[in-house]
C-alpha cells in the first residue's frame, strides 16, 4: 500500500479483529458511515498506518476509540443497532472516558457474577481465589478481614523491595485525598499508576459485561469490581511502573510525572496485553467462558 507522508492514504484496507476477545483499538482519525460500511479515516499512528479502513463492526464486542480521534452520529446508530459497544480511553487504555449504556447481547455474564455475590460462601471462595493468584497459593484463612491483613502485610513489603531495588527513599504509603499533591514523589506516582491500572480494569469488567458495583472484596464502591481486578495486578504492575516512573522523576525535577507514567502504562499495557490478560482473569474466575457472550 503507498501512502504518502504526512497524508492520509487512499487505499481502502480493511482493519481485521486487534484482539481475540472482540476488542479493536483505533485512534487518530475519523470514525463514520459510508455506503452502510464503517470506516475509520487515520493519520498515521503506532496503532495503524495512515489510511481508509473498513471496520468489521459485526464480529467485534468493543471499539476503543483512542486519542485524536472523532465519531459521528450515523456510526454510534450503527454501532448501537448491533449491540457493539463502543469507548472512548486514552492511550493503551490507561483511562476509560466513557462507554454507551449498551449492554452484551447476552446477560450470561452479569447472572453467573450476581449467583456467585448473592450466595455468601460463593462470594467468600472468590474472593480467596482472589488472593490466591496473588499468593500463588489457596490460603487456608477464610475470614476476609483476616485475608485483607494478610495482604495489607504482604504489599507493605512489597514496596519495601520495590523502593530498595529502584535506589528510593520509602518512608510508608501516605494518601490524603484532600491534597493528593501533597504526598512525595513515589506516593503521587503510585496514586496515577493505580488510577491507570484501575482504568484497564473497567475496560475489561465493562467489555465481558460483569457487574461493576459486585466486588467480592471491595465493597461499598460503585466500582468496586473494577478494583478488584484492579489490585489483583498491585504488585506485579502497578508498584513497579510507579517506582521506576519515580526514580526518572527524583532524578529529574522537570519531568511531568503523570504524563510519563502515563505514556509509560499505555506502553507496558499493550507491550504485555494488559487489558486481554484482565478478560481472562475476569471470566475464570465469574467461571465462564466465550459461549457465555461474543467476546
């Protein structure tokens, strides 16, 4: 395909499924109707080369639309007729702005979620398989309260070795919500870096159709299994993306510490397919599968 630079191309190529749960990722372009064919008009971009590209709407569960880029009203009525969900996130997912209230064309998912929250020992046996992919082990303790210490211990070491081997002065996890600017640099760095982890969770909880606000070990939030799946990434990705983020950031005072965690999360998430790692984990333990829903 020629394409001249710095112009969009001509040729009419067609963007094949990104993603094997349904998920196509597009950004810096035009998302519209013509001919009732979906296309995406792009610049140039990691994701895509510059380009007309028809989009295979039917066969995909989720658009994610990244930065730079538009929708028109006629794609969102097509899009909304065949039950494909559509977001806009920022790069590599590292935040999700908004999704339609579309739900799956199936609810398989939201009722095998809601059987297993409704029924106490269910919710208590998910949430110890929570913390077992955490400790590598089914921990013999099934009070929650007394799993939440045991984990509270483990990521307070957790940061410890973190800090050691990164060259940081760790002086404890401090949040004040009321001045979260406030905190020091590897504070402020875990703070973004959970909020973007955060954000891949809730593309994944909303692509599979699970129930946002039925956490098995949050509770009170909104969200709060989003946060679960979330903080089943803490030590492995988030602690170290804040802490190596932070290290560049204490040894240089001018360097933007959100924006280079951020485009440091958007590279790592797609680097190690953050977001399609989440989906699985989601549906092992809800215990279903991709008959459950197109995904």
């Amino acid at each position: 395909m020629s394409l001249l630079v710095g112009r969009l191309g001509l040729a009419a190529a067609r963007i094949p499924q990104m993603d094997r749960h349904g998920l196509i990722w597009l950004e810096r372009g035009g998302l519209t109707v013509e001919e009732g064919t979906l296309r995406f008009r792009a610049a140039a971009s990691e994701a895509l080369e510059s380009g007309d590209y028809a989009v295979p709407y039917q066969g995909v569960s989720m658009i994610l639309l990244g930065p730079g880029s538009t929708v028109s009203h006629d794609a969102l009525r097509l899009l909304a007729r065949h039950g494909t969900l559509l977001a806009a996130v920022g790069e590599g997912g590292v935040k999700i702005y908004t999704a339609p209230p579309l739900g799956p064309g199936s609810s398989a998912v939201a009722r095998a979620h809601a059987r297993l929250w409704a029924d106490e020992k269910a919710r208590l046996d998910v949430a110890r398989r929570m913390y077992a992919f955490r400790f590598g082990r089914i921990l013999p303790h099934r009070e929650i309260e007394v799993l939440r210490g045991i984990e509270g211990a483990r990521m307070k070491e957790t940061y410890r070795i973190a800090a050691e081997q990164h060259g940081i002065l760790w002086q404890g996890r401090r949040y004040n919500r009321q001045n979260p600017t406030g905190a020091d640099i590897p504070n402020q760095a875990l703070n973004h870096a959970a909020t973007f982890v955060e954000s891949a969770a809730e593309i994944a909880v909303t692509a599979v159709g699970a129930l946002a606000p039925l956490g098995f070990i949050h509770e009170d939030s909104s969200n709060a299994f989003t946060l679960d799946i979330a903080d089943l990434y803490r030590a492995e990705l988030t602690v170290p993306l804040a802490f190596s983020v932070a290290k560049r950031a204490l040894a240089d005072p001018e360097l933007l510490l959100e924006r280079a965690l951020r485009k440091e999360a958007a590279q790592q998430f797609r680097k190690q397919q953050v977001i399609a790692g989440m989906i699985d984990r989601v549906k092992e333990l809800l215990r279903v599968n991709d008959s459950s829903r197109n995904t």
